[in-house]
C-alpha cells in the first residue's frame, strides 16, 4: 500500500490550479501513463480543454464509481512540494483530493491484477473510476458533463468525509451574478455621477447580513463574493459593475424566495446563473453493505459542497467519503494521514469484494 502514498506525492508535484491548464494536462497525461503501464483502458474527455478520465467495467456502465478529482485550490510554490512527517503527508492536493486519486488507481490496478490471475478481465470489475480536473472550480467540465454520460447504481465520492464519517447530505450551491449600473459623470466632476462599483459594494454588505451566523434561523447557509468586474475602465466613475457570488443553501432554505427577498433589498440586480440541487445521498443496499464493513464509521452531514451535487440531478444514489485530514482542506497546512488512507483502502478493498 505504500505505492498510494508515492502515487500521492508524484500527483502532488503538479501545479493544477485553475489558472494552470497546462499543468492541469500534464497530470491527467501522467495519470493516463499510468493506467497504460498497467494495461488499463480508459476514455479521456475534453470539454473546454477540461480533462475528465474514466475507467468503466463496461460500455457506459460500472456497478459502483469512485469520483475524485486532481485540480487543487492556490497555493504558494513550496506547498507543491510533498512532506511527509509523523505518518501525514503535508502539501497542496494531500487530503484535497489526490490522495483519492492515487487510492482510486492502485485499488484499480490490484482488482485487475486478480481478475487477471483467476483469468477473468476488465468486465468482471466491480467498479469504476471517474477523475476530473474541474471540482474546484465548479465541476461544469468535469462531474457534470460525465456523469450525465454514464450509468452507475452507486457513486463513492472521494471528496470529503472521514474514515469514521460517511456524508450523506451536503449544501447546495447557487451561482449569482449580482449586476449594478450607475451614471456616467464628465471626467473632470466625478460627483456629478453614479458609481456602479460603489452602489455594488453597498448591496453585497447588504446581502451578506442574509448568512451572518446571527442571521435568524439561517446559521447554515453560507456567501462567496468570487470575482468583482467593472465596465469601462478608462472612464471615470464605473458604469457598469457585477460580481459572481456562491452562495450554499441547506435543505430548510426556499432559495426562490430567498433570492426574492433579497432582490426587494438591493439596488442591483441579482442574475440566478444556475442553482445546483443539494446532494442527497438517498437509501440503498450499498451503503448499509458498507456500514456492515465498517462497525465504527457512521453516517451523518457536511457543510461542504463538491462534485455530489450532481448525483441528485442525475439520480445517482451515492455517498461523500475520504481519509482523514484534521479539517485542514484548503490551509496551508493541508495534509494528509496515512493511517487513514491505508484504513479507507482496506474498507473499499473488502466493499468491491463483497459486491
Ligand atoms: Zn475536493
């Protein structure tokens, strides 16, 4: 099993954060090596120049699919660099979520290799495996475009959870773009104008006061302002000013009269790209066979949102599970613990084999 930890540290060396694409290809090759090494065939998706890999049993169908991913969030360059030290690995990509890869591809690699031996092939495997390289960012490219593609009675995402936690239930996630517009003044008496970047600004403060913890019976939910634009830039009070906001939504919020209510408040208009469903890992016989495997692991809730979030729009029953971390996804002291990547392996070891 120490060929998961070596496995993680190469991928880790990678920069695929969103703004290197190229970085983002060298790994999805690098990972495409590896599967020919082993004699695997894989299919390769490219939309918008997003890599996506997928290993399935058969044509468009596997009985159950790991989903991870291989993009990371930034990071300063030393953090690419992968440290090991009191049985964790330290850097970016650790516990989010190349660790998963690497898992995904050995427990590949060995179920194969028994088949193989008892002379049986690729057909006979219990599972599947779907790597994405857009999770950060969205996963539009990636979990979205594929997942719509193929069949599966159940999906294992590799993305959150612990050993001891399986998560059945995450937040939702809506994608809006708030849109201001101002007047434009003579370029010597600015006063004379409306500064849309201004009123934007205003109208965030007063959108955010909806997810402060205080907020009334909405502790839940949570706001991201992602990225902020502005018209004309030579002209001298903005115009024209937006910004993309994330906001993530539990199962008590209405998100349609939410956004209502909050419309009534601002200047700006709010432009609903896209609301994503809540992940809702639904009943099945799969995961009460997991918790079977595991006595000490059990079911409960995330705040997080990830790639889950299109099992629902998919029918796809599913669950969020990974190794332990110490909640450090997305710090600067990301890391991994590799007794718990050793544990995971052995629990979805014993899982495919009991299928
Ligand atoms: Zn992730």
């Amino acid at each position: 099993m120490r060929e998961i930890i070596d496995l993680t540290k190469d991928l880790m060396r990678f920069q695929t954060v969103p703004s290197k694409p190229q970085e983002i290809k060298r790994c999805a090759a690098f990972i495409e090596n590896y599967l020919r090494t082993c004699g695997v065939v894989y299919n390769r998706f490219d939309y918008e120049n997003t890599p996506s890999i997928l290993v399935l049993p058969q044509n468009g169908f596997a009985p159950v699919l790991l989903m991870s991913h291989i993009d990371v969030v930034d990071a300063p360059a030393e953090l690419f660099q992968p440290l090991e030290k009191d049985h964790k690995i330290y850097g970016r990509g650790s516990l989010d979520d190349k660790y998963a890869v690497a898992l995904s591809l050995v427990l590949l690699k060995n179920h194969l290799q028994r088949l193989r031996k008892q002379g049986r092939s690729r057909n006979d495997l219990p599972f599947g495996v779907l790597i994405t390289a857009d999770e950060e960012s969205g996963g539009f490219k990636g979990a979205k475009k594929v997942l719509g593609e193929i069949k599966t009675d159940f999906c294992i995402v590799l993305d959150g959870g612990s050993v001891e936690k399986i998560v059945v239930k995450e937040k939702g996630i809506a994608f809006v773009k708030l849109t201001s517009r101002g007047k434009a003044a003579p370029g010597d008496r600015p006063w004379l104008g409306e500064n849309a970047m201004e009123k934007l600004i205003d109208d965030f403060v007063k959108l955010r006061a909806y997810f402060v913890k205080s907020a009334p019976a909405h502790q839940d939910r949570a706001v991201v302002i992602k990225r902020v634009y502005s018209g004309d830039l030579h002209a001298q009070i903005p115009e024209y000013a937006e910004a993309s906001v994330e906001i993530r939504y539990t199962g008590k919020d209405d998100m349609e009269r939410l956004l209502d209510t909050m419309q009534k408040e601002l200047h700006s208009q709010i432009v609903v790209e896209a609301v994503e469903p809540l992940f809702s890992g639904g009943e099945s016989s799969h995961l009460k066979l997991l918790s079977g495997i595991s006595a000490k692991t059990r079911v409960g809730f995330e705040d997080g949102a990830n790639d889950s979030r299109f099992l629902a729009q998919f029918s796809i029953n599913g669950i969020v599970w990974g190794a332990d971390g110490d909640g450090s996804r997305h710090t600067l002291n990301e890391h991994v613990n590799i007794e718990s990547v050793y544990e995971l392996y052995r629990m979805l070891d014993e899982f495919m084999m009991v299928l």
